[in-house]
C-alpha cells in the first residue's frame, strides 16, 4: 500500500515535472511520428552543444548532420525552448543527437548583430514574451515599439515589464506614455526593492506554460526569474553608473519554476534588428487612421485629406511614432509572415490524420459532393 502511494507521488511528481517543462498534447501527438527517437526540450545553448531535458534525464546533446546542413539560417537550428527528437533518453554514452525539431508555436527572431545579416532565434515555443523595460535610464518608447513589433508576429503574447519602480519618481507620467503606444498589451509594474515587488508577473506563469524575459542589459531580468525561482539561482550584477550593463547573463537558459511552469532568461540585448514583423497589430491607430485618408496610397506626408496628418496635428499621435512606423516598415522584410506560417503549421497538424491540408480539403469536398 505504502509503496503504491510512493509510486502515485512520484508519477505525479513526473507529470508535473513534464507539464512544467511544456509537454503538452500538442508536441506529444507530433512526437509519434518519430516512434524510434525520444522527445526533449532544449533547455540551454553553448555554441554548438544543447542542454536538453526528456521525461526522466537531463542530457548534452548536437544537432544531426542532416539537420545542420539542411538549414539556411541560424534560426533553423534548435534554439531554447524548442522540442525536439533525440536518438536517446540518457547521456550515460556521450551526447545525444537531436534529429528533428517540432514544429514551433511561436518563435521570437531577430536579426544578429553584425556583418552576417543572419536571423536567430532568441526563444521558441513560448506563450508569454515579457519585455523588460526599467524605469529609469532604459526607458525608451520607440525601442519598446521595436519589441512590440517582433513580438506580435512571434505567435506568443506580449507583456511589458516595466521594472525599478523604485527609481521612478514619475510613474504615472511613464504609463500614460506607454498605455498611448502599447494598444492592447498588459502593462505590468515591478521592483525588486520590495518583498513583494515582483508579484505582478505571478498570474502570467502558470502549469504547462513558457515565458520569456527580453529587454535591454542589467534591467533586472535575471533578477526577477531569482525571484520566481525562489534562491539566487541566476547571476545578476550591478550595472556602471552611466547604465550600460555589462552583459551579465550570458546564455539563454530556461528554467522550471517550481510553482508551475518555465521561464526563459536570456542575455540584454544591444541592438534588435527586425526581419519580421506584425506592424497592423503594433501600430493598429496609425492603421485605422489611414483607412480614413482620402487617398488609398497616402503616405500621411503632405497629402490633403489625410486623418493620420490630422490626428497627429491634434496630438493624437506623436510624430514619433508614425516615423518609428515608417522606419520599422522600411527594415522588416517580411511583415506578418511569421505568424501566418505558424497559423498554417497549426492548420496541417491538425489536419495530419488527413495526410495535410490538401488532402483535408478533397476529403472535405468529396463529403459535400455526396
Ligand atoms: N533599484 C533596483 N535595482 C534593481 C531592480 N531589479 C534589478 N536591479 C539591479 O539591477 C542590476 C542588474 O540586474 P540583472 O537582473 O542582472 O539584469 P539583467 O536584465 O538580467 O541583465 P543582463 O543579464 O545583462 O541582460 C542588479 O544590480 C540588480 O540588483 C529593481 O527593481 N530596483
Ligand atoms: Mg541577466
Ligand atoms: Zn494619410
């Protein structure tokens, strides 16, 4: 009797493990696909090695050849957050081999710095994106529109964290600010100078599901997954007086929180280059204005009849942010593309018993036709 109780515990104790790390029906059903390789999820990235935990084990492991030379862009290869199809399901003889990667619910991509041009994948399969934002010296409401703008296409929520409240003397200045650009989105305020500071994020993070923490260098996002986590599990440091972090977090990392759920940590950001975007979400009054303008094709510049122009000459809209418009339309390459390919990704798993879309569709057509 004793040990069936143990069992049932540690059954129980199993489940929740997995539903935290984000196993649900979805990458469960996918994963039979593949009946040979075992199913993990990619908790942490060193340059070509992944940490990766399965159902019982925690294991290094390197992407197949066939995988590495079948992607074109970094964002192809695994990236934290993503499940993935392992060779095995313990690290007992030497890494693992990930052979295939689930398809993805949502994905945030940037741009990399430098020269390459290349598109990376900072966090995948996450429902939450926190974008980290703190109070003082970081504020900045034409990056946030650049957050914003990848994080709507991404396929996951996006929440803004607005962090050091302590630091801030002017706090309801700061919001009427951003509640004016950020339409739609939750805004949330934290400190970590209070006890009970970081408390406003809780109801975002429940069972089952993943969030991101995004933003600038030495915002205090390590210091708020400490927090979630309960131990000073993550290095934090402080940051130069001028504000420019140091980069402290140096890996993006996600993490079980022991309340239910996962989180992912990742390095502050210096530059976020756009490749995708969803601007219609982002800048949905600059969108609604223009219907109204006289011309189909205005550009809002000096064009008669044109509500954007007017809007903005009533105080409305900042001139600000139709630049940030124009400027973030110039430099994604794709706009909405992101999230329309997860739409049909979505669409074809579940219509995998048919043999894909198209097939679904002669299936449905020869039903009508009956
Ligand atoms: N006053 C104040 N300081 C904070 C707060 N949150 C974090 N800090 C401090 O800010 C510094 C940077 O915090 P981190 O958590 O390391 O910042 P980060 O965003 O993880 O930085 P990177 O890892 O470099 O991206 C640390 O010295 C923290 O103690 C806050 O709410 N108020
Ligand atoms: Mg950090
Ligand atoms: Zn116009």
């Amino acid at each position: 009797m004793y040990i069936l109780f143990q069992l049932e515990r540690m059954c129980k104790i199993m489940n929740n493990r997995l539903l935290n790390l984000g196993f649900d029906e979805r990458y469960i059903q996918e994963a039979t696909l593949y009946p040979n390789l075992f199913l993990g999820r990619v908790v942490a990235q060193y340059s070509d090695l992944y940490k990766v935990i399965t159902d019982n084990s925690e294991m290094l492991a390197e992407a197949s050849g066939k995988l590495r030379y079948s992607s074109v862009e970094l964002s192809d290869f695994p990236a934290v957050g993503d499940f993935v199809m392992l060779d095995r399901n313990d690290g007992t003889r030497g890494n693992a081999i990930i052979h295939h990667i689930l398809s993805r619910k949502s994905i945030f991509i940037r741009k990399a710095a430098g020269k390459s041009h290349d598109v990376q994948a900072v966090a995948a399969n996450i429902d939450i994106i926190f974008i980290c934002m703190s109070l003082n010296y970081d504020f900045n409401l034409r990056r946030l529109e650049r957050y914003l703008s990848i994080a709507w296409d991404s396929g996951a929520t996006p929440v803004v964290v607005l962090t050091k409240s302590d630091l801030c003397s002017e706090l309801p200045d700061r919001l009427a600010e951003i509640e004016k650009i950020a339409i739609g989105v939750d805004v949330v305020i934290t400190s970590s100078m209070t006890d009970d500071g970081y408390k406003a994020i809780l109801k975002y993070i429940t069972d089952g599901k993943t969030v991101a923490f995004i933003g600038s260098s030495g915002v205090g996002k390590s210091t708020l997954i400490n927090r979630l986590l309960g131990e000073d599990i993550i290095e934090t440091k402080e940051i130069r007086e001028d504000d420019k972090g140091r980069h402290t977090t140096t890996r993006r990392e996600l993490f079980i929180i022991p309340a239910g759920g996962a989180v992912i940590d990742t390095p502050g950001m210096r530059e976020l280059g756009v490749e995708s975007a969803n601007l219609s979400k982002t800048f949905i009054d600059i969108d609604e204005l223009a219907e109204k303008c006289r011309f189909k094709d205005c550009k809002h510049e000096n064009e008669p009849g044109c509500s954007v122009r007017e809007a903005i000459k009533n105080g409305l809209i900042d001139e600000d942010r139709l630049q940030s418009y124009n400027k973030l339309k110039k430099e994604a390459k794709y706009e909405g593309l992101n999230s329309k390919q997860i739409e049909k990704e979505k669409i074809n798993v579940m219509f995998s018993e048919f043999g894909g879309i198209k097939n679904a569709r002669d299936f449905i057509k020869s039903k009508k036709n009956k």
